[in-house]
C-alpha cells in the first residue's frame, strides 16, 4: 500500500495534542509531547520543522512556534466537536 505522508503528518502532528504540556524556561515557555509515534514520522516532524530531535534518550519532544500552533490548529480542525 502506498502511503499519503502528508495526510500522516498532520494526523499525527495532530495527535500529539493530546501530551502537549507546557513549560517555563527561563523566559521561555517550551511546549513539549511525549514521543510515542512510529519513528518515521516524528522524523518526518522533525525534519519539517515542527518538532525537536526525536532521535536521543529524552522520552519527550519540543514543538517550535509554528509546530505548536500547527498541532493545536490541526487537532481542533480534525477532531474537535
């Protein structure tokens, strides 16, 4: 079966609302999930932009400003009632 990474990516970007947490750091509030997706994916965050590393020892990844505010914004248009 061939795949629509696109349609995965924002489905998964997506879900990875349901862990978002927030912290502060220093000035800084971070906004992390836990990192339990296949690996393909959170590469595939990772490498658009959305996402910390995914690659490590942490159990966790970072979202950058745009990732954060894409994940809420897909979670909302897809699964929101």
């Amino acid at each position: 079966m061939e795949y629509d990474w696109d349609k995965i990516e924002a489905a998964g970007l997506a879900l990875l609302f349901l862990t978002m947490q927030e912290e502060k750091v220093g000035p800084v509030t971070a906004k992390w999930a836990w990192k339990g997706m296949d690996w393909e994916l959170m590469n595939r965050l990772h490498e658009k932009g959305w996402i910390s590393d995914p690659k490590g020892k942490a159990k966790s990844v970072v979202f950058s400003e745009e990732g954060a505010r894409r994940c809420e914004e897909l979670f909302r248009g897809m699964f929101a009632k």
